[in-house]
C-alpha cells in the first residue's frame, strides 16, 4: 500500500509542472481576449476583470474589482440579469444573450453575453464566469439597415416556408392598408387576389424548389389585393434569405399604378394622334391629288392654244405666202422661242403632277446609253456655241442600258440646259460614266457658279431654284431637277450633286444596265 502511495505521489508530482503551464496558458488568454471576460460572486461583486473589459468598458481592473456588477447596469435592464443569474444557480448555460451596459463615460454599449456558473469542489455553484462582446458596430450596422428598410419607397415582405409574414416595413403598411401588428404571422394570402391565388401557390413552390433572385420587371402582369379590397398593379422581386427553418423569401413590391395609368393615357394619345395623323394624312393626299389634277387639267388647256401658236408661227417662218421683213422676222423668232419655253414649262408642270399623282409608267427598253448621251448632246449644242461654251463627250459605256427612252432624254436636257444656263462665257461642260457590275453611272460636270453647301439638300425640292439661291438668276418652273430625281429613282437609280459655290457643279446619276 505504501508503495503504490509512493508511486501515485510521484505520477502526481511529475505532472505539477505541466497543469502549472495549463493555468498559465489559460490566464494569458483571458487577460489578452478582444472580449470582456469577468467572474463575480452570485451576489455580483467582482473578482477578476480582464484587458477587453478595460477596454470594452473603460474601467480599469483596480477600479471594478470588489465592486458591485451593479455599475454597468443600464437603466431598464437590471431585470434581465436577474433572471439570467437565476438560470445559472439552477446550473444552466447562458449563450448570445444581447443587452446593453454602461460605459464609464455613461454612453450605452451594446454588447452579447454568454454565462456559466463557476463550481467549487462539491460542484455547487459558487460564482459566475461572464463573457462580454462588443456588437455596438453591428447593432450599429442593424440600425441603418433597418432604416433603409422602413423608408425604402416599395413595400418589403419577408416570408417563412409556411407562408407566414415575418418582416413588414411602413411602406407595406400604405400600401396594402393593413397595420404591422396585422401583417405580421398572418398569411402572405392575404395580399393575393382571389383570381391569382392558383397561379401565386405554383409560383410559390416554383421558387421553393429553385430559389434565386428573380428581379423586378420581368414583364409579368401582376396584381396584389388591398384590405380595403382594392386590387392594385405592383411589380415584385424575389430574393432567398436562408433560415435554420428553411428558406425565406423576401419580397420587394412595388405599386405601379401610376406608371399604368400613364401607360394607359400614352397609348390613348398615341392611338388619338396615330388617327388624327392618319386623317391629315389622308386630307394631304386628297388635296395634292386635287392639286395634280388641276395642274394637269390647266396644263392641258394652256397647251392646246399653244401648239396652235407654235403652228402659225412656223408656218409664218416658212414665208410661203410672202417674203417677211427683218422686223416681222425678228418678232416672229421671239414668238417661237417664247412659245417653246413657256411649253416646256407647261410640260415640266404636266410631268410632275403625273409622277406626283402617281399617272406616270416607264416604257422600260434597251437603248444604247452613248447614243443617247450623243443625241442630248447634239440637242444642247446649239444654245452652247451662242455661250463659247466647250462642250464635250468623254469616255462613255458602249452597252445596252434598260430606261424610258424618252424620260433618260428629259433628264439629259434638264441637267444639260442647266450646265449651260449656269456656266459663264467661254466655260466647259462635260459628259462621262462609268460602270460596275449592275448599274451605269453618268456625270454631268460643268464649270459654272457652282452651288453652296448648304443649298445641295434642297436643289432636289420642287420649286426650288438653286439659280436664283446662287446668282440670282430666276428661270423656269423649280421642277426640272425634282423631275429628274423621281424619274431616275422611278428607274431604281439615285442622283446625287458634288459642287461647291464657285468651283462649277457636277451632277451624277445611276441607271441599270440590260441584263
């Protein structure tokens, strides 16, 4: 017996060293813990009181030891340690329990408590071992989310697996007309329409059995049910929020009864303005083709009297009843020149109310484009000379093109009279294409008073003179370049001017090849 005394003692004895260090470990690590670690009597005076509480409280450990706990109590909540002291005698454990103490400077600090009794050899309870943490940044933190959530501008529902509402801010309570106390633990159902119901129970177990974010304006006509019984027009997003119970859905709802009513007062104005549009357009079209009626109509009875004047005159030019004088010759050729121009006005009026009216068909056909060009050319050659103008053909495409023979002819003598009527004495006028794989494409370059910039968008507009815009020179309808661009498009080309005031003008145009 004595030996295995012996034996024990010395099992014991070589052990000292090591527990010595244990209790050195231990007392490091409470004395340098970031948290408040503090035991006290169950009468609540102090025995031990570590760097975090210093810091955490701001007392120092001479001045709260032998103190009453007391000293950190904040107001309203002396109560609670009551209770949790009772729980301890009882030999319960105290976790995460969240209240507030006092600083040394008197400010509130938020703090998570954890509590267990301290035992003495017979096991009974003898005091309390009491860990403080800090969470004021967190409460802090809580605060402002909070506050985001209660002024946020659309209603935010939380709800559990159940379909219980757990979290409601003021902007659901305007909303739906119910008051937080009856939101929260009643039913999200209460908000859906009795005709959604169906289709919110599948889009509940949707989300359940996949739940991710679904935002906001996935263009779903949605609608939530007041308490009043009114039915409003919202917009919701979903977004998981992961409990121990399971999956909470939290629910962002905004009213969009105003942009509706919008929405619904836009497509009246778009439907009003679409018809009134419709009817002006209408009311244009009836008065152009009025208009083009009548320009036809007085056309045709101005050149009527016309070709009889044109007639006589030059049957007069033929001097077949009798020589005539150089006076009635003089007269005589200003009546013929004065008769030709005021019918190629009345034709070019005639043309466009045609093309305008739609009356106007192409008599497509193949023609040789250097015979045409030659023909326009020799046309124009005699007002050139009168000028010294230079006049010249270049190089020009030898093939078949498909046009109106007659209508390729007018824009010639359009863009050519032109060229002449703009370019000064002794100047040059030229005629030249070239090609690629479908169409032609033809130049008439002249080095006349050219066209500023800022007149090339309109010298395509009916009735716009760019002679006159130019240098004041005021001849003709305004139509024979409006002419021109129809008639080349009713070709399927386009026409196009390269100029600049000063430095002449060169007109291009496009006309398919004959396939």
């Amino acid at each position: 017996m004595s030996s295995f005394q012996d034996e024990n003692r010395q099992d014991v004895q070589s052990k000292l060293p090591y527990v010595g260090n244990s209790q050195r470990w231990l007392a490091s690590v409470v004395e340098f813990s970031d948290d408040a670690i503090i035991s006290e009597t169950l009468d609540g005076i102090v025995r031990s009181w570590n760097k975090g509480a210093e810091r955490i409280f701001g007392y120092s450990a001479p001045e709260a030891i032998g103190r009453s706990i007391s000293f950190l109590a904040w107001p309203g909540c002396e109560e609670d340690m009551v209770q949790l002291i009772a729980m301890i005698r009882r030999g319960e454990r105290v976790d995460h329990y969240e209240t507030i103490k006092k600083h040394k400077d008197g400010r509130p600090i938020d703090v998570s408590l954890a509590l267990a009794g301290i035992s003495d050899a017979d096991g009974n309870v003898i005091g309390i071992s009491k860990i403080s943490r800090d969470i004021s940044s967190r409460k802090a933190t809580e605060a402002r989310f909070r506050e985001l959530i209660e002024n946020a501008p659309d209603a935010i529902l939380q709800v559990d697996p159940d379909g219980t509402i757990v979290v409601a801010n003021r902007t659901a309570e305007t909303m739906f007309g119910y008051s937080r106390e009856e939101l929260l633990g009643a039913n999200v159902d209460i908000l859906v329409p009795i005709k959604a119901k169906t289709v919110h129970m599948k889009h509940r177990a949707s989300f359940a059995g996949s739940p991710k974010i679904r935002p906001m304006g996935s263009g779903m006509e949605l609608s939530a049910l007041r308490k009043d019984g009114i039915e409003v027009p919202v917009e919701i997003s979903l977004s998981p929020s992961y409990q121990q119970a399971g999956v909470n859905v939290t629910a962002v709802i905004r009213d969009v009864s105003e942009r509706r009513q919008a929405e619904l007062q836009m497509r009246s104005l778009q439907k009003n303005y679409m018809a009134e549009l419709e009817a002006r357009q209408k009311e244009a079209e009836t008065s152009n083709r009025l208009k083009s009626e009548f320009l036809a109509s007085m056309s045709h009875e101005l050149r009527t009297p016309l070709h009889t004047i044109i007639g006589f005159a030059d049957l007069l030019s033929e001097e077949s009843d009798g020589p005539l004088n150089d006076k009635q010759r003089r007269f005589l050729r200003h009546i013929q020149e004065d008769s030709e121009h005021l019918l190629g006005l009345i034709n070019d009026v005639l043309d466009f109310s045609k093309i305008e009216a739609g009356g106007m068909s192409l008599r497509i056909e193949k023609v040789h484009l250097a015979d045409e060009i030659s023909d326009a050319v020799n046309a124009i050659r005699p007002r050139a000379a009168m000028k010294s103008l230079d006049l010249k053909i270049q190089e020009v495409f030898s093939g078949l093109v498909a046009v109106d023979p007659m209508r390729l002819k007018e824009v010639f003598y359009n863009l050519l009279s032109n060229a002449v009527k703009f370019t000064p004495e002794n100047g040059k006028i030229t005629v030249q294409t070239e090609e690629d794989d479908q169409f032609v494409h033809v130049t008439v370059a002249d080095s006349g008073i050219g066209i500023p910039e800022d007149q090339l968008e309109r010298a395509f507009e009916k009735f716009y003179q760019v002679g006159y815009a130019t240098g004041g020179v005021r001849e003709g309808t305004g139509l024979g370049l409006a002419i021109c661009k129809r008639l080349i498009e009713m070709h399927g080309g386009k026409i196009w001017i390269d100029s600049s005031e000063g430095a002449g003008s060169r007109f291009h145009f496009t006309i398919p090849k004959a396939v």
